[in-house]
C-alpha cells in the first residue's frame, strides 16, 4: 500500500478539526475502534487525517513532561535496584541473598556478570540524570520496596521466584524489563515534544534500553532460547511468542501472562498508514513476514507499562 | 549579499572538520543558506541517468542532487531514507559477497536479518513518503564492495552504519514536527540500537574489536557517554558529522544538498560514535 501524507497539512491537521471530519464520539458509540476511523479517513482520501486520528487515539494518556519524568525515574530505580540485587550490589541484604543462587549461576557463564554491571552503570546513571532534570521519586522507592518474586511482599514467594536460582529464567525476566523500559520510553516520546532537552535525552536513554534488550537477547540465544530470540538482539512476532521463553520449564501462568502482556502488539506491522507486512519492492530472497515484525518496536501506554511492573512494588503505583 | 555568502560547498568530507569551513557552515546555517555536499572526494563522478527524466520526485534520476529542506518532516524523513538506501546497498553487497559465506551462522543470522530489517525500513520509508519521496540515490558498487572483502570488515562497516544511524535519528528527534513522525522514528530508532549493539557484542566476541572490560562493548563507554552530567546517554550527532560520515564511506555518489537547515532547538551535547578501528 501506497500512502502520499503531506506533512504541511500534516502539521495543520488539529486532532479537533479531524474530531469534525471523523466523528470519534460516533465512532465509540458504534463500538468502533481507532483503526475503523482511520479506515473511514482513509476512505474519505486523506492519509494526515488518518495519521490525526490515530494521534489523538494515542495521545489519549497526555502526560506533562513532569509526568514522564517521574515515571521513567520510578522505572529505572526499578531497574537498577533488579540488577543491584542480582549483583549482590543491593542497600538490602534480603535482595542480595535472594540472588544469591542465580549469581552464582551467572558467574560460571563467561562475559555474563560484565555485562550485567554495564547494564546496572547505565541504569544508576539513568536514575541520576532523571533526579538531576526534574524527576522526583513520588513513592520515596528504595531497596526494600520491591518484592521480584512478583508478590509484591517482603517475604517473596511470588511467581517469579525462579529469577533468583535459574540462570535462564533471570534473563528471561531481564529482557521483558528491558524491552518493557524501551516501549514504555518510546510511548512517552509525544509527551516530551514542548521540552526538546529533556526530548533528547529520553531518546538518547531510549536507544541505551534497546542495546541492554539486545545483549540480553543475545546472551539468552547462546544459552538455549528459542530462534525467535534473534542474535541480532530484534523481537520478532507478538506477545508470548516475541518474548522467547520456551526453553523455560514449569512457568507459573502468572508469568506467562506478563510475558504476553509485555509482547502485547509487538507484532504491528502498519505504522503511519504503511503496512510493511505487504510492501511490494522487497527482493524475494528476503523473508518479509518475519522482517515485518522484527522492522518496528512497539510503544506502550503508561497503564500497560504499570500493569506490567505493579506485581514488583511493593507500594501501590497510582494510575 | 552575494551568493558565495549563502552557500557552503564542501568537497571533502574532512572540511566539515575544517575550522574556517566550519564557522562558514554555522554562520550560513544560521542564515538559512545552502549547504552543498559535493561529491568530488568519490571514486568516480558517472553520470547514467535511469529515472523518467524529472530531476525531483520519487522517480527522480538515481544520479541527479537531492535537495533536503530540513526545516520540515518530510525533508528530514527524506534525510533518513538516504540512510537507509545507504544501508540496504551496503547489506546487499555483503550478504552476496564471496566473505559472506566463510563467517559463522551466527554472524550470518545477524547480517541476513540486518539486510531484511533495513531494506522494509527502506521500502517503508518509500511509501511514507509516496509523492513527497527523493527517490533513488545512486551508489558507488567499487567502493561498496571493497568495503566486503572479508567477514571482519563487513562487520566492521555495518557496526559503523547502524552506531552512525542511532546517533543520527536521535539527532534528528527533536526536530520533528508531527508527534506521529517522532512515533515512528521513535519505532525506527530501537531497532537500530538493537543492531548496533549485536554487532559490537559479535565483534567483541569475534576478537576484532579492542573493548574497554570484556562483556561490556555492546553498550561501552565509547558509545554510551560514560561519565558527567550527560553519563548513560547513547551517542548522539546532527546531522552536517552525519553527512560527512556517509561522505567518508565514498558509498554515495548521488549529490546531497540541504537547503533550509532545521529550526535552532535545544538538545544535549553531541557524543560521537568512533570509527571502528579493525
């Protein structure tokens, strides 16, 4: 499909003048969803009303960049207090001795624990220029307040108890915190258009999240995950599949809900009216159906994201 | 005002590092003038017009200038399509050279996904842009395939692409008008870091890249700022380091001028990815 959006009356598409030509309210009380009324743009022949459309569906959760800003905080010292305890590095002893056994695992496997410190540096870095550019930690998180079990309790016992003694299960539960960090940075991206510094460095933190997802990826596929789980660190396909945990054994079905809901669209192949899924010009020696969905990364709404890292904190998130 | 006053002709790619070239390029930029990147530092300069005879337009000649106004999306979409032709033309001619065959599956796996991923971007960015597209550029195969001679370099030269493609998208994010481009770069983006870091990963693996601690070159301090205000930032360039970076691969003999450069916007300091040493 063939799409000719011009960005001038892209750029002068107001989602409300859209509002008027594609009657959202109308569209809802039908029961209809975004894509229907970016079909109905589409069939009325305009490609930047569709695009509107679609951008006033996206930016139904409109975050001040406070907002963001808060929330990734609460995201990285997420992540790095995951890796402080794996590392045994945590401010709580608890953390560390629950990750006892599994560190033990990662140190027999060469390049693992280095790599694991790099990503933990990069994470701690995150959380200090997040403090430094106006973030504010709203839940006062420390050590303590996580449970990665997923139990959100002090004693743990949750379902992914397996993280702290089985090597491929922690990188499985890594990876879907990383590329978790990544949708959630890239949902946030319109936020963050009226302030470009802090645009910038979401982006620039965004792409640091992707190499951590890649190596992670990479380090599971050398280990025994399944070839969706490409060396070249993509996610391919949608939900549990994306995720590539069938070399996991006797995984609890909690898990493998977060798993599917941490995939949950993965597998889009249509962005800006464009399905790459059908693009014509591709040489036939390339494997379009699996290229399509390893071309894109999905974003997710905060509320997802939420949904997906509540099961860890021990206080509640607001919504 | 004359019009050597408007225009900065740069020939070399190692004049944008210049100092007088340099305080040229930034007075003329903050004037609105013209940026020409010449291709005279290519192999070769032939000229063998395949398109239907417009010298705009998606079906432009390969071999005619493109012209970027970057003061709008489609003209810094247009600037990342480039890229990636860039890319797909380098990919192809790895995956078919005679040194593909002789790395290892893994490093095959990376370099087949690596040329499907890019080539949708490619095509994607193709139909995007429909009407508003530049077309074709046109490339230099001897140059190209020089740089496939062996599994080391391919590797090399495609670690070099994708770290130069992250930090230039990122460059160019801020710029970007519509939220539902920055969506799409944003979509565009991870991808791209995700290939960088497999590459420096299989590189560090592979012994043909020096690594600060062992395990760590997928994200290493060479790429991720690793200290002060900005630490644990990816590399980020704009867009005049990351001309003179695709003119110093002599890759692409089509003629890119930047017309308008986009409107001044805050960011944060450049951070450049090095060249990769072999």
């Amino acid at each position: 499909m063939t799409t000719t959006p011009n960005a001038t009356i892209l750029s002068a598409v107001e989602p409300d003048i859209t509002q008027r030509i594609v009657s959202r309210r109308d569209a809802i009380l039908k029961g209809a969803s975004a894509a229907a009324m970016t079909r109905a743009a589409l069939a009325i022949g305009s490609v930047p009303v569709a695009l509107a459309a679609l951008s006033r569906e996206a930016g139904a959760q409109t975050m001040s960049v406070t907002d963001v800003l808060n929330f990734a905080l609460m995201l990285e010292i997420f992540e790095n207090e995951f890796y402080k305890a794996v590392l045994g590095t945590s401010a709580s002893a608890a953390q560390n001795a629950a990750f006892a056994p599994v560190r033990a695992a990662a140190a027999g496997v060469a390049g693992a624990v280095p790599a694991l410190q790099q990503i933990q540096k990069h994470e701690q870095q995150h959380v200090a220029f997040l403090l430094a550019n106006g973030a504010t930690n709203l839940l006062g998180l420390t050590a303590t307040s996580f449970d990665f079990t997923g139990n959100r309790s002090a004693a743990g016992g949750g379902p992914f108890a397996a993280a702290t003694t089985s090597l491929p299960f922690l990188l499985a539960v890594a990876q879907g915190a990383e590329d978790t960090g990544v949708r959630a940075y890239k949902g946030q991206a319109g936020n963050l258009m009226s302030n470009t510094v802090v645009l910038e460095a979401a982006l620039r933190i965004h792409a640091v999240e992707a190499r951590h997802a890649s190596k992670i990826r990479r380090m599971r596929r050398a280990t025994g995950a399944p070839t969706q789980v490409r060396y070249a660190g993509y996610v391919q396909g949608d939900g549990l599949l994306a995720a590539g945990v069938s070399n996991l054994t006797n995984v609890p079905a909690a898990v493998t809900a977060a798993f599917t809901a941490m995939y949950a669209g993965e597998g889009n192949t249509t962005h800006g009216g464009v399905n790459v899924a059908t693009l014509s010009n591709i040489p036939n020696d390339i494997d379009l159906a699996s290229a399509a969905t390893m071309a894109f990364d999905e974003p997710l709404t905060k509320t997802q994201v939420v949904a997906i890292v509540q099961p860890f904190f021990i206080p509640s998130i607001p919504a | 005002m004359n019009n050597e006053k408007d225009t900065v002709v740069i020939s070399r790619a190692d004049q944008l590092w210049d100092f007088a070239t340099r305080r040229q390029f930034l007075r003329v930029a903050g004037l609105g003038g013209a940026i020409v990147l010449l291709p005279s530092m290519f192999a070769c300069s032939e000229d063998n017009p395949t398109g239907n005879g417009s010298n705009t337009g998606p079906n432009r000649n390969a071999s005619d200038p493109v012209t970027l106004d970057l003061r709008t999306d489609i003209g810094i979409f247009n600037f990342l399509f480039l890229f990636e032709q860039t890319e797909v033309a380098y990919y192809n001619t790895a995956v078919a050279s005679a040194a593909f065959a002789g790395m290892t599956a893994e490093q095959r796996e990376i370099m087949t996904d690596l040329r499907g991923v890019e080539t949708v971007h490619r095509e994607f960015l193709r139909a995007l842009l429909g009407s508003n597209g530049v077309g074709n550029a046109s490339f230099n195969q001897t140059a190209l395939s020089a740089a496939a001679a062996t599994g080391a370099a391919i590797l090399r030269t495609a670690e070099m692409l994708e770290d130069t493609g992250v930090a230039t998208q990122i460059g160019f994010g801020k710029y970007i008008q519509s939220p539902d481009y920055l969506a799409i770069a944003g979509k565009i983006n991870s991808m791209e870091a995700r290939h960088a870091a497999a590459l420096r990963d299989v590189r560090e693996a592979a012994g043909l890249a020096a690594v600060g601690t062992a395990g760590t070159r997928f994200a290493g301090d060479d790429i991720v700022v690793p200290s002060g205000t900005y630490a644990g930032l990816n590399a980020k360039i704009e867009y005049p380091d990351a001309l003179a970076r695709v003119s110093a691969t002599t890759f692409v003999k089509t003629r890119i001028e930047v017309s308008s450069p986009p409107a001044t916007k805050a960011g944060t300091p450049d951070f450049g990815p090095p060249n990769p040493t072999p």
